[in-house]
C-alpha cells in the first residue's frame, strides 16, 4: 500500500499514484498536526505533492529518493514554505 | 605560458598519480572508505579546477567521474573492474588531453567526441543518465541564445548569478523549461512531477505554487495549480522529444551567462526601486554590485532563518549586513542590535515582509554583545583541544612543513654548478703545483693546498646536499606496476598479486628514470613467460593466484633491486639446448656449463626463450638489452632461478650517477678518464718482467697472470713504450676478470661530472662520456668494456 | 593593508584566487586546509577568509566554525567558495559561520567585488 495513515502520522510508500491523492487529502484535512514520512517514497504524483505543499504537513523522515530529496524536500521544508505569500518566491 | 595554466598542469600531474594509484589500491579494497574519498576528491579538485579554464569537455567528463565516484562513497554503487577501467580510460584520456594543453594551451579539437563515449559509460552505473549530445559542442555561431524570458525570476536571484558566472566563465549554456501544465492534466492520466523528473540532466528544478491557494475547504484536489521551471543541461532536442505530448505547456529556451545577466539587471533595476526611499543614490549603484549585496543580504537572512548565530558569529553576520546594506547606498547602524533587530534590518533593505521568524522561537536576549565587548582571548598555539588531529599514520600530517616543487631543471642546473666548482676547485691543484715548480714557492704552494682543501670539503657537503635533493624514493620507479600488471594479467588470464617491497628506498632521479626501461621488461617477462595460468599452477600445486614481487634496499653507495616470481622458473637444459641451437654456445659449453652459468645466457644478444613470441613482450628485445642498459648505468644484473619455483633478477646500480670518481692516466701525450671504481691498482713493472704468453702480453702479479692491453693500441695512437723506463701498468677490473692496460702516465684521481658523448664522438662506442678538467680540457672517459673489445679485435 | 586569507586544497584555484586579490590590492596570504588556516588565523588577523569546503583534514564547515569559536574567535567576514551545489551546502556554511555561499569558478570581477564591498564597509572606492 503506497499509503499508511495513521492518526497523526503517515507514510507514503513507494510510488504514490493519482488514484492516493483523494485520500491522501481527505487525512490532510482531518488531522490536526499531521507528519509525514517520505523516507520509503520513490514518487509523489504531481497532486500528492500539491496536498502537501498546501496543507504543509511536517516532514518527520527524508525521502531516500535522490530525485525527492535533492529537488522535492525542500520544497516541503525550506523558509520558501509561507504559504499565504509569495506565490512566485524561490524555494 | 600563464602561471595560473602551468600551476594547473602541474597540480594535475599529481592528482592524475593519486587517482591512478588510489583507483588500482581501491579494486583491491572496494570497500575502504579513506580511499574512495582521496580518490574522490582528486576528481573533485579536477572538476573545480578545471572549470577555471575554456575546457568544458574536460570540466565534464571529470564531473561525470566525479558522480560515478560520490555514488561509491555514498555506498550508494560497489566499484567493480568495469567502472575502474571506465574511470582509467577517462583519467587516461584527460592525461593525453593535458599533454595537448601543455603544447597548445587547448584541448583537442577531437575531445568533446572522445570524451562523449566515456561520459555515457561513466553515467550508465548511474541509471544511464543520457548525456546531452550536447549543444555545447556545436560551433558557437550556430547556437542560438534566446533572450531571457521573465520567468526565470523563481530559480532565485542567487543561483542565477552563480550559475550566470559558471556558464560564462565556461562558454556554456543552458536549457530552461518552463512547464505549465493544464488544470485539468490529472484527468488525462498526466503527472507533470514525473514528467519533469525524467528531464535528462537536471540541473535545477523550482515549483510555482498558486499565487492564492484556495480556502482548504474548497480545495479540489484534481486541480492542478503547480507549474514547473527547470534548468537542464539536456539538449532542446531532447526536451522536445520528452515534452513531446504536451508542446503547447512549456516554453524552452537556451541561455547563456550573458543572456542570465541580463535578466537579472533588467529584475534588479526594478527591485532597486522598491529600496526605502532613504537611499537616494540607489538608482546609481552598479547592478552587479547591487546584485552581489543582495546576496550577502540573502545569505544573513537566510543564516537568521537556519540556524542562531551568536558572539563572533552574530558580529560578523551584523558587519556582513552593514558592508552590503551601503554598497546598496543604506547606511545601518547594528551596533549592539541583537538577531531579530538584524533579521528586522535585512527584511527591510531587501524591501520583502517581515516573515514569522522560522520554527525556532527566537531566543531570550543572549548576553553576547557584552560577550563582545571583550576581545575574544587570543587561545595560545597548540591548545586548541576541539581541532581534529591529524590521523596520526596519515603521511601528510605533518602541518607546517613546506615543501617546496621545484621544476626539475632548477635542479639539475644546480648540479651542472656544483661539477663547475668542482672542476675550478680542482684547478687550484694545478696552481699549487704551478706555484711550486714555475715560481718557486713551497710556502704559497702549501697555502694554496690548504684553501684547496677548505673548499674541497664545503664542495663535497655542498654536492652531498644537491645529490640529496636529486634522491627520489623507488616509489616512483614502481608507481607504475600496478597498473600495467592489472592490465597485463587481465590480458593473459593470469591472476597475479603484484607485491612491492623498499618502495622509499632513496636514489638518484637519473637512477630512477633510468630503471624505468629494464624493470619494465623484467616485469613483462615475469608475466608472459615465468608466471604460468592458474589452472596449470593449481595443477602444479601452487596457490593459484601468482605473487610478483618488486623489492629494493639501499646497500652502501649502491641499491639493489630486485624482480622475482613464484612462476615456473627457468630450465637450465632447455637454456643451454636453445643457446648451442642458436650457436651461442659451443658443443663442450652445452655439456660443461653449470645451471647458474646457464641461467646467465638468457643475458646473451640474440637469445629467446619463448616458442611463441607473445604480444607483450615483443620481439627483437631480450634480456640482453636489460644487461646493455644496466651496464650503461654502471650496474649490474643477475638471474637466479629455480625449475618449478621461480626467477629472481637482480640490479645492482649506483645510488648516484652524477658525479663520478675517474683516474687519469695518458698515452701519447693524450689524457683519457678510468672509472675509479674498475681501478684496482697501479703498478711499474720493469720492462724485463713483462712476459708473454699466447701472443698476449702478460703481467704476473702474486703468482696470478693478468693480461696486458696496450691502451695506445687499442686506440690507434702513436706510442710505444721507453725500454728503458718500468711500464706503468693499471690493474682493473672488468666483468670479474682482472686485466692490465699498459698507459705512458699516471695521474691523480678526480671527480668529474660525467657528459654523454655528443656529436661525432656519440657513436664511439669507446668512450662513455666527457667531462670538463680543471686546467680548462676535455677529458674523454673510457668504456673498458669496449676498449677491450677493441683490443681483442686489434689483436 | 587588507588581508585575505585564501583556504582551499587545491593549488590552482588558491593561485587563481589569491592572483585576483593581489591584483585587486588586497595582501594574500594561503593555507592549504583548514587546519592550516585556523592555525594561521591564531597568529595573524585577517579582515577577510575565502573558504573552500571540501578539503582534507579540516574540511572548510569545520575551519570557519573553528575561525568563529573562541579558538580564534575572528569576527572578520568569510566567503565559502565551494564545487558542489547541492541544497543545503549553502546552509551548512551559514550556520558554521560564513557570509556569503559562491560556486565555483567564481566570476573573478565578483570575487573582487564581494570582497572589496565586504571588507571596506564603504563599498567600492570608486
């Protein structure tokens, strides 16, 4: 199973589809102070990563990924991750 | 040639030896970490280097080893032999580049094609990253650069410049996409991160979230709001080709550092703008500076935001911030200001909202300005507890010592000198004598001695000290058998472990270049015709794996080294049947010479063992050209062998070759040098006892019968001797065999700095070289060897 | 006198630096890690340090948060030079210490510039 929700804490596992991204939001929104780990994801489709950087879940492991961790983590992490400004602020 | 050019040339000599040598230590211990990161930061300091110079190809393919290299010590990748050979032949290629460099002070025009297929290789471990075929190799008046288009503004300011300042100092380019994929994507079954994440070469990839996000509740997770800009070093071609179901979502354009510049002139003119309308000089300030305040800006509010910077370290931010807020034409007064008031400052001449300070709360006002006040307590030398020492068997961990590179002609030039005031030293000997004989003067004569001998000795300390700096550790000789054992084996499907002893025995450098050749050809005879294949070893019971085994020690003025094998040894019976099939020995040689006698034939001219001549060793060079070249170095080799166990080859070569000791003696009026160390000793022998036996004058000396060589006649001169005067006869030594050379003179012994022949005189095989006397004259220094030869001829 | 102290391993890019300062008036002096330099930095002050990361014995996050402790404890500003750029080196330098985070090869105009505009505190002369 791509995803493992639990009350508070998820895990996104392997390769997390379009067909995830429903409940994956439906979590986001339930949970209070959500945290995800990344460490098993190799990819996050397009909409996961989206729910995250809207909703900013706290990142509680890395992904091992090179591509997630070089490029996608710090998106999710970085001082860039105001979300009510600047839409066009380098990550 | 520029210094910064030849300081690189020089500087990758030696890294291109530690990545040889680290790369062949590490297939042997794939797993040591220490090795893999020297081996790494070689090729890392290349890649950094280089980029300091017009050589792109050479910037990427160290890069590409590079990756392959980080892969490894991230244990990420195990280094296998294909990957050592991909990472040789690269290192091998960028030698032969730098050769070119050397001459031409460019690559060659074929690089970017050699380096193209090694680029691939080197990736291909790493997921076959495909490299560009890059527009970078197409003449620059094809390339098309795009004007710069406004979207570049969210890769951030501080990498443009950056990467503005590598493509320019590279002539380089890159790719930029802009990806806005349709809301509606999702439904298509597209996943636009996915599609990015294939783009070959990514060099940076940066997400534009909606300019407003959609109230949560209302947030429809089929929508796609993200869009994508990406910097790539992939061709259009190829972005074209990937993109190729969604052309109507992106925009692609080339640029390059230029073209990133003007972008960002055009983004800083109008962020000026928005600078506090305290700063009315800010429409004048340079754009590249102001580009370059801000990012010192940016780095202090970005060092606010990841970490708490306190004492020195606040300072230092506060003075940073102050320096780049005036260059931006707004003066700051941070005097005491703790981190907030700094981050307050940075926000405000940056012109950006004051942001919540990042998760960590902002810390009570730390006392560290009153910590400040106080100069820090300058820590006495050595006591800094907190350093890392140096790994104590780590060989370079001697901080503080210098060592200075000298180029190697300085050296030898100093030792050109160091013969030169030997040569005029030795001329005060003669105006001693001059003083004595012409001018009548015991007393100056002996005064002239004295100062002779005060000289002498600082002259010899003098050249002891140059001959020290000369001295190199074998190690250089031997650096490269591992090499050429890994490929030779590999070639002859032997296994073989090469073992090197004595590696920092010290010889001169000549010694040391000189025994390149021989050892080479010793080594390659080991491996095609000593060492056998595995199976015929374990089925001769021997461990399967061969061991080889380069070893040297000093012994006195001398050094010793030696070849040796567990193969299958030489066969005394076989040498000797081969030598009489080939007519080098007679018929009662075949049956009367011992085994060690008949080992040493393989050091005859013309003589081969092997049935097959192989491609390693070549033909038409045997063991006699190793003898030849050894000889000339005034050395000697021996083989000993055991059928079934093995060859050991011995060299015995002087420490130094520079200066050599000769005994001066003349016929006919004419002068001629003897190495001192063939002298065994000058006698007169009165005419009458000359004896002849065999048509060969002899000399008997305590009941042994040594021939005598007349020195004139061998030479064709015009002398005979006195019969009325003892002859004067030199006693040496040559190949164990004692002769006499009937000479008109004796004279001293001196030190003279050996010259080979040149010109007419380079083919008079007679001679071995010349050297400068201090009466101005030219000596001309004898090769018994041939000398005898000549005699014997004459005779 | 403006002194710089230039701190990287390899040979070349220290010669290409320190040329660019010295040429630019600045007086240069060189350590070849950072041990070297924080050794150096005990017995001179410099008013400016131009750090490479990755080097051997004392790698250059090492070497400016040793220049910023109180072993030294140098307030003089530091500019890390480095290869890589990957996310996150330029943090690392922060929060060790440093000023301003530059890939290598540094526009030589722009090292001058940065160094002049962090060591004057008047910006440029001109």
């Amino acid at each position: 199973m791509p995803l493992e929700l639990h009350d508070e804490n998820a895990s996104l596992i392997g390769v997390v589809t379009v067909d995830e991204v429903e409940q994956l939001v439906g979590w986001l929104r339930s949970s209070q102070r959500p945290r995800v780990s990344l460490r098993r994801c190799n990819h996050l489709h397009t909409g996961a990563l989206q729910a995250l950087l809207l909703f900013r879940p706290k990142i509680s492991a890395a992904p091992k990924d090179a591509f997630l961790a070089a490029q996608v983590l710090p998106l999710l992490t970085g001082a860039g991750g105001d979300t009510s400004r600047q839409g066009n602020e380098p990550p | 040639m520029n210094p910064l050019l030849a300081q690189f040339l020089a500087e990758a000599n030696d890294l291109l030896a530690s990545v040889d040598d680290g790369l062949l230590q590490l297939e042997r211990n794939p797993g040591d970490p220490e090795l893999v990161n020297e081996v790494f930061r070689a090729a890392h300091t290349f890649k950094g280097s280089s980029g300091l110079f017009d050589f792109p190809e050479l910037t990427r393919l160290t890069h590409a080893a590079e990756d392959l290299l980080d892969a490894v010590r991230g244990g990420r990748l195990a280094l296998d032999s294909g990957m050592a050979d991909d990472l040789l032949a690269a290192f091998d290629l960028i030698r032969g580049w730098l050769a070119h460099v050397t001459a031409h002070e460019r690559l060659p025009a074929t690089a970017g094609q050699d380096a193209a297929g090694l680029i691939t290789k080197l990736r291909a471990p790493l997921g076959g990253e495909t490299v560009a075929t890059d527009q970078g190799q197409e003449p620059s008046a094809v390339r098309r650069i795009d004007p710069p288009p406004e979207w570049l503004a969210p890769l951030g300011t501080e990498w443009l410049i950056e990467t503005a300042a590598w493509l320019s100092t590279t002539a380089s380019t890159l790719r930029f996409v802009r990806y806005l994929p349709d809301q509606d994507c999702f439904f298509r079954a597209e996943d636009p991160l996915h599609l990015v994440r294939q783009v070959p070469g990514l060099d940076r990839m940066t997400v534009i979230r909606p300019e407003q996000w959609p109230p949560r509740e209302e947030y429809d997770e089929y929508a796609c709001l993200l869009s994508f800009v990406v910097a790539t070093r992939a061709s259009t071609g190829e972005l074209e080709y990937l993109f190729r179901y969604v052309p109507d979502q992106i925009s692609i354009v080339e640029l390059d550092g230029a073209a990133i510049n003007r972008h960002l002139e055009g983004e800083e003119a109008e962020d000026l703008e928005t600078v506090p309308a305290a700063a009315p000089d800010a429409l004048h300030v340079d754009a590249r500076l102001a580009a370059d305040a801000r990012a010192v800006l940016t780095a202090a509010h970005r060092t606010l935001a990841v970490g708490e910077p306190t004492g020195t370290q606040l300072l230092a931010l506060i003075g940073s911030v102050t320096s780049a807020a005036l260059a931006l034409g707004v003066p700051l007064d941070l005097t005491g200001a703790d981190r907030e008031a700094v981050n307050a400052a940075v926000e405000g001449v940056l012109g950006r909202a004051p942001i919540e300070p990042a998760a960590t709360p902002p810390a009570v006002d730390h006392p560290v300005l009153a910590a400040l006040a106080a100069p820090p307590a300058a820590t006495p030398a050595g006591a800094p507890a907190d350093l890392p020492a140096a790994r104590a068997d780590d060989p370079g961990g001697q901080v503080g010592t210098r060592v200075l590179k000298v180029d190697q002609e300085k050296v030898d030039r100093l030792m050109e000198l160091v013969g030169e005031l030997n040569v005029a030293k030795n001329g005060l000997t003669f105006l001693a004598a001059a003083a004595e004989e012409e001018f009548g003067s015991r007393a100056l004569s002996r005064r002239i001695k004295d100062q002779y001998s005060g000289m002498h000795r600082i002259a010899e300390e003098l050249q002891a000290a140059v001959m020290d700096v000369r001295m190199l550790p074998l190690s250089v000789a031997f650096g490269r058998f591992p090499r050429l054992v890994r490929d030779l084996s590999r070639r002859l499907g032997k296994t073989i472990e090469l073992v090197t002893e004595g590696d920092d025995t010290m010889a001169d450098k000549d010694v040391i270049e000189a025994l390149g050749d021989p050892l080479v050809h010793l080594v390659r005879n080991s491996l095609d015709h000593g060492i056998e294949t595995s199976d015929e070893r374990i089925a001769a019971g021997k461990p399967g794996t061969a061991r080889l085994t380069l070893a040297a020690v000093a012994d006195g003025d001398a050094v010793l080294v030696e070849v040796s094998d567990d193969g299958r040894g030489v066969d005394p019976m076989r040498v000797k049947r081969k030598a009489y099939e080939k007519g080098l020995i007679s018929e009662e040689e075949l049956e009367s010479l011992s085994d060690t006698e008949a080992v040493d034939l393989v050091f005859r001219a013309g003589f081969s063992t092997a049935d097959q001549i192989s491609d390693l060793s070549g033909r038409g060079v045997g063991m006699d050209a190793v003898r030849a070249s050894v000889e000339k170095l005034g050395g000697t080799v021996t083989m000993r062998s055991e059928l079934g166990s093995g060859t050991v080859t011995r060299l015995r070569l002087p420490l130094s070759m520079a200066v050599t000791q000769v005994m001066v003696v003349s016929v006919a009026g004419q002068r001629f040098g003897v190495p001192v160390d063939l002298v065994v000793e000058t006698v007169r022998v009165p005419a009458a006892e000359m004896g002849r036996v065999l048509h060969q004058d002899v000399v008997v000396m305590r009941g042994e019968v040594v021939p005598v060589i007349d020195l004139a006649r061998a030479l064709q001169m015009p002398w005979a001797p006195d019969d009325s005067r003892d002859r004067a006869v030199l006693i040496v030594s040559v190949n164990g065999q004692r002769v006499g050379l009937l000479v008109e003179q004796f004279h001293r012994e001196v030190d003279v700095i050996l010259k080979p022949m040149e010109g007419l005189l380079a083919y008079a095989d007679e001679f071995s070289g010349t050297a400068l006397l201090g009466d101005g004259l030219v000596l001309l220094v004898l090769n018994l060897k041939e000398v005898l030869g000549l005699a014997a001829r004459a005779a | 006198m403006t002194r710089v102290l230039v701190v990287d391993d390899a040979a070349t890019v220290r010669l290409y630096h320190t040329s660019l300062l010295q040429e630019a008036g600045f007086e240069v002096a060189e350590a070849a890690n950072g041990l070297e330099a924080v050794e150096a930095a005990m017995t001179t002050p410099f008013d400016l340090f131009v750090v490479d990361v990755n080097m051997p014995k004392m790698n250059g996050y090492a070497c400016v948060e040793t220049l910023r402790s109180e072993t030294v404890g140098t307030a003089a500003p530091v500019l890390m030079i480095s290869t890589e750029d990957r996310p996150g080196d330029a943090d690392r330098a922060y929060q060790a210490g440093a000023n301003l985070y530059m890939v290598k090869p540094v526009d030589a105009e722009r090292l001058v510039r940065v160094a002049t505009m962090l060591t004057s505190g008047k910006g440029p002369a001109a």
